[in-house]
C-alpha cells in the first residue's frame, strides 16, 4: 500500500488553514454578540440548507445566464443542480462522476484520457469547453476540473443562446463556487480513492470583522498516488479563496482567486480501430492494465482571478458586473493503441503535444430593473456579456512505436522526443448583447421574452503548420419565447422556443484537419415541460427538439466534417428528494430518437444516430437511513447507457452497460465535532464495458471495481 504523501505546498496550506480557522472560531465564540451579516454577503443557511442530504438533495433556484439566480418554478428551461453534498458523499473527483446520478448526461471524456479533459454529452450534443461556466462566468479549460471549491454543478440541458451567446448546442454546465458562509465553519477530510490516490482537503469560512462586513472561503486540497490503471502516478494541488465585502448594506464586492497544479504519470490509452476490425469485447480487455506505456503523462496549471459588483441602485434597480482572467497551460505525451485484428494485435503510436497555454479575459455588465405596466409585472435584464481568449501550441510530434498485443504486451523505451516551438495561435473573442423580460400576467400565467446579438471574431494561424492563416467574424440575433402556467402554486407547466448558434466542432487529433474548427452553425430548439414540487420530491419532464447542423469523421478521407442536419428529438424525467422520511430517491431517464437528415455529401448517413450518442439511459440513486443505528446511511446507485454507434454509417456500436454502486455512511459526534464516514464501492460487480467512443481517438475502457473511503470532521 502506498503512504500518503501530499506535497509540500498543499501540507503548509492546509495546516495554516486549519490554524487561522481555530483562531477565528475561538474569537467568535469570545465575542460578546453573534453579528449580523449584510443579506448580500454570504451564504445563508437557506442556502446551506437547500442540496443538502437532510432536503433529499433538493434545489430550488438556479442560475439561467443573465437573469441570475431564480426560482426553478419560474425558469421555462430544463435545469438539472447537483450540490456538493451529493457528489462528496459518492465520494466524486471528477465531473463525470459527480454528475453520474443525473439522467440527462452522458461521458464523453474521462481525465484518465491523453487530455485529462472532463467533457459530457446533453442531449446528444457535446458540452464543450466555452460552455462550462464559474459562477456564470465562461470558464474555457483544457485541463482537470477540480470539485474541491465547487458549492453545486447546474446542468442546463438544452440551447442556451438566448443565455450565453456562442454556446455548445446540447447544454452547459456552470460550477457555482463556494462562498463565504454566515457563520463561522471549518471541516477537514482524509480519505482515498481511484484504487489508490490518497487526499486531504480543508475548507474553512465565515465572517472576518465583528461587523459582519468581511467574508472569507478557503480551501485547500492535495493527492498523491497511483489510480487504478497500473504505474499510473499522479500528483494534485489546490489552492483557493474567495473576499467579500460588503461596501454598503446594498452592495457587495467579491473577490476570489484559486490555483491547481496536475502531475500524471501512466495516462490511459485510447483503443482505435484499424479499417474492417470491429468493437471488440470489452471483457477481452482488462481496464486496470497499461496498454499504453507508463512514461507516458500530462503535466498542467491553471490559475483563476475574479472581482464582481453586485450592488441594488434602488429597490427596483440592480446593478451586476464582473471579471475574471484565467491562465492555464500543459504538456502531455501518449501512446494511442490501434487493433489491427480480432486476435488482439495492436500498433502503438505516440504523439508528443508541446506545452499550450491559454489566456482568457470573461465579463459582464447587466442591470435588472422591475417594474409595472398597468396589472402587468416586468422583472427586465439588460447588458453585455464576452469572453476572449488567445491560445497557442506547437506542432504534435509523432513516432511509431511498434505492434504490441492485449494478451502479451510489449514495453518501449521512452525515445524522450524533443517538441518543437510555439508555431500556432488561435485568438476569438465573444460579445453578446442581451435583453430579456420576464413578464408575469397573474398569479398563474407568466412569459419570458429575450434576445441576444451574439458576435465572434476568429483569427487563427500558423507558422510551418498545416493550419493555414484565417479571420472570421459574424453576427447573429438569437432570440427565446416562453409561456409558463402554474395550475396551482406548486406545478409549472411551460412551452418554450430557442435558438442556439455555435462556433464549430474542433476536429480531434487524430483527423486529417486535426484541430481545426469548424464554420459557426444555427439550431433551434422546441421543448414542452413540467416542473412541480410534491412533498418532499422535485419532480421535472420535458419533451424536446433540436435540429442543428450534423458534423462528423469522414471515414473515407479522414476528415472532420459537416454534413446534414441533426434532429435530437426526446423525453427526459427527473425526480429527487424524499420519498419518506428515511428513503431520499434521485435519478430519471432520457429517451432520445437521433438521426442524421438531409446529408448531401454522403446520402449514406441518412436516417443514422450521430456517432457516440446514447439514445437510452437511466439514473438511479438511493439513500435510506436505518432506523436501527442512529446515523447510519445505506446507498445505492444502478447506472445504464444504451448502444452508442462509433461511425457514421452506424455499422458498429458500443453495447449499452449497466452498473451497480453501493455505499455506507455513517454520522455522528466524537469529541464535540460532527464527524461523517464514508465507504463507497462503484462498479460493485466489476462490470467490463467501453465507457465511452471519441473520433480520432477511439475507445476507453470504462473504470473497475473501485473502493473510496472519506472521514471528515467539522471543526
């Protein structure tokens, strides 16, 4: 068993974490009177309250772009929320994990891959990087995500145009990050997961001045270890804080910086397949062996920096405004694994990617202003959001290693190739202008009327590359209609209209035009839902449809192309909270119908599901507390993705898998402090399937069997 070795860095961090929060509670608990907060500063304990395991994980706002933070009842858009609470307590590191109990996600890259990339399917489409989003801010990232400083991941299922502009069509995602509370708290955690990566994590807020004026976050968190896949080795830093302060009793100003360091060693390998070799079984592979080499590793940074304004000009206007720069660089090099026949024979080819960085520049500016046109109630928000980015590389470097088989696997030597200089840049910038009015007629019926003006300016090229000097610009109106009825207050019935503009797929790396992006494209979007609050459970359907422009792997010539129309059409039910008092139930299903229509270049594809997508999966996750033992916990989670295609012309595909999670949690008090254990086994009965197919790339062994354990103590 490896000893738990956190570096340094994330040791002096956590113990000058842990010792600032030990004096601070001591001065708090010496104070003659608790002090009473601005409402704007912190975090509530409403807000605590709403996620956490006591509400069955229940939520009831949300973020929806620039209208900020709503009610759900009151949102017309498939909004799905996974709290904190939920995704530590299945002892979740990655977002893939933390959002396995949702039924409207599916993997589409796992960061034990090349890229250490965390990317998920909505609908059908790809949630790509310039959708994910930090407190509403667009967070561009090609490197590990990390959850430690994350309050609740908000998945908006759907187009977003009206919302954010130039958007992935299938949805976003949105990290809401952790606040300063309004009390003093402090928790610290050990535990283990991945087979063996050890951590250490301490979060700590609450106010700073008797006041109440002041408030602060910090977390810190360090691993170390190897995860399942054999000589993998990695390494994980965090650091992270967040200042508030409350200028007037009106108007809050927030701060908040965080840095994290990645260091792997022995990253997963793709499995291709050469041209007539089938999808093999996956119980033919072993997913804890390195069917690549264990040299091989991806080494990244990223570093975050924000300051925001929120400031109430009136009671009936608002000012919201932020900004925040972000840096982030790495450096990888793998080893892709190509089956050249049905007997397990493979080729082993590596790609060295040189360092790339990123600098990105998000912002807003937004009013909201309420206000009445005779009986007719108006909550209106106005403004500009943007983000721009400069990105640069070098040219990959590659070399055929050898022929290598799943049964006899041979080790190469490292030949510790040297990359070449920086000799790509890419540059785009986003500004969107957006209005949007939330009209309540009544009581019961209400609309949501917006439209945006979403612009990009793109300006990419090369020295000594393939890609080839490039400037693009355009302009589109993306506008959203909505009618919602509420029968009776607990229930929201909506229709809705969106449309969605895109900037184009980048073609992987492994395509003919690998790396380039693809022209901007339209779609749009039909969807009729429900949503009510019923006892203890949040219950949501909807029914859509989105027709976008279809992109794809040209088998024929290996390029990375667009072809057609996509028309996603589907259901999606939801339900979490309580069952009963002791049973808390959350998880659904989405039943999709993809195809390809109106493919002119290759009629071939007509009719076919898109490559990679489930039209079938489920969710389901239980908790249910023994009325035996005081504290105890059992959990349960059953997980099942239908067939996914792996080429355009639909001749093979990933079989659909089902997977089994058990779990125990036990509460209590030692010593004084609350104190929470957790046992978690994924994968219970060691299911072998294909996790997930990337064009280019190939396929990836899903995880094993894995045992987590976590102790946390509240300080």
């Amino acid at each position: 068993m490896q000893s738990f070795r956190p570096s340094h860095t994330a040791q002096a961090v956590a113990l000058a974490l842990l010792s600032l929060t030990g004096s601070a509670t001591r001065s708090a608990l010496g104070a003659s009177s608790t002090p009473t907060l601005p409402e704007v500063l912190v975090i509530s304990q409403t807000d605590l309250d709403e996620g956490s395991a006591e509400t069955g994980y229940r939520t009831v706002t949300a973020t929806a772009g620039p209208l900020g933070r709503i009610p759900l009842q009151d949102t017309p858009y498939s909004i799905n929320v996974t709290p904190s609470a939920l995704f530590e307590n299945r002892a979740a590191h990655t977002v893939s994990d933390a959002l396995k109990t949702n039924p409207t996600v599916a993997t589409l890259m796992e960061p034990t891959g090349y890229s250490t990339l965390s990317r998920v399917m909505i609908r059908g489409f790809t949630a790509a990087d310039q959708s994910d989003m930090r407190d509403g801010l667009v967070d561009r990232s090609f490197t590990y995500v990390p959850l430690e400083n994350v309050e609740r991941i908000e998945v908006l299922n759907g187009l977003s145009g009206f919302l954010y502009g130039f958007s992935s069509l299938g949805g976003s995602l949105n990290y809401v990050g952790k606040q300063p509370t309004e009390e003093l708290m402090a928790s610290a955690a050990v535990g283990r997961y991945g087979s063996g990566i050890n951590y250490l994590h301490a979060d700590a807020g609450g106010p700073i001045d008797a006041e109440g004026r002041w408030g602060f976050r910090v977390n810190a968190y360090g691993e170390t270890g190897g995860g399942y896949i054999e000589g993998n080795e990695q390494e994980r830093t965090l650091a992270s804080a967040v200042l508030s302060y409350a200028l007037t009793p009106d108007t809050l100003v927030r701060a908040d910086v965080w840095h994290q360091e990645l260091s792997m060693q022995g990253i997963q390998t793709y499995i291709g397949l050469a041209k007539g070799v089938p999808v093999p079984d996956a119980s033919d592979f072993d997913p804890e062996t390195q069917y690549g080499q264990d040299w091989t590793y991806n080494k990244s940074g990223k570093t975050l920096a924000g300051l925001s304004v929120e400031s109430a000009l009136t009671d009936a206007l608002k000012l919201r405004t932020a900004y925040r720069y972000g840096e982030m660089w790495r450096e990888y090099q793998f080893v892709g694994a190509t089956l050249t026949d049905t007997r397990g024979n493979y080729s082993e080819k590596l790609t060295k990617s040189p360092r790339q960085v990123e600098r990105t520049h998000a912002y807003y500016a937004l009013m909201d202003a309420e206000f009445a046109t005779g009986a007719i109630d108006h909550s209106l928000t106005f403004g500009f959001t943007g983000t721009s980015y400069v990105y640069t590389r070098g040219n990959d470097i590659s070399l055929t290693l050898g022929d290598s088989n799943i049964d006899a696997r041979v080790e190469y030597a490292d030949p510790e190739l040297v990359a070449g200089p920086t000799n790509v840049w890419y540059a785009q910038d986003f500004r969107n202008w957006v209005i949007g009015d939330r009209i309540e007629f009544s009581d019961a019926w209400s609309a949501l009327i917006g439209v945006t003006r979403a612009g990009i300016r793109l300006h990419r090229w090369g020295e000594g590359s393939a890609l080839s000097r490039s400037d693009y610009a355009q302009h589109q109106v993306t506008p959203s209609y909505a009618l919602m009825f509420k029968p009776i207050p607990s229930v929201t019935t909506y229709a809705s209209y969106i449309e969605g503009v895109t900037n184009g797929g980048s073609a992987p790396s492994g395509a003919a035009n690998a790396y380039e992006i693809l022209d901007p494209s339209v779609a749009e979007q039909y969807e009729l839902g429900a949503k009510a609050s019923l006892g203890g459970m949040e219950l949501t359907a909807a029914l859509f449809r989105i027709d976008q422009v279809n992109a794809y792997l040209d088998p024929s010539d290996n390029v990375y192309k667009q072809d057609g129309r996509e028309v996603h059409e589907g259901i999606e039910l939801t339900a979490t909270g309580k069952l009963t008092d002791r049973l808390t139930l959350v998880g659904g299903f989405t039943l999709m119908n993809a195809e390809v229509t109106k493919a002119e270049n290759d009629p071939s594809i007509e009719g076919k599901t898109p490559v990679n997508v489930p039209e079938r999966q489920a969710r389901l996750y239980l908790e249910y507390g023994l009325p035996q033992v005081a504290g105890l916990t059992l959990t349960g989670g059953l997980n099942y993705s239908g067939e996914r295609p792996v080429d355009a012309a639909n001749t093979d595909a990933l079989d659909g898998a089902t997977t089994v999670d058990l779990g125990l949690r036990y509460e209590t008090r030692a010593g004084g402090r609350g104190l929470a254990l957790n046992l978690n086994v994924s994968n219970v009965f060691d299911t072998d399937y294909w996790s997930y197919y990337r064009s280019g790339d190939g396929l990836l062994l899903g995880a094993p069997r894995l045992v987590a354990l976590t102790a946390k103590v509240y300080l």
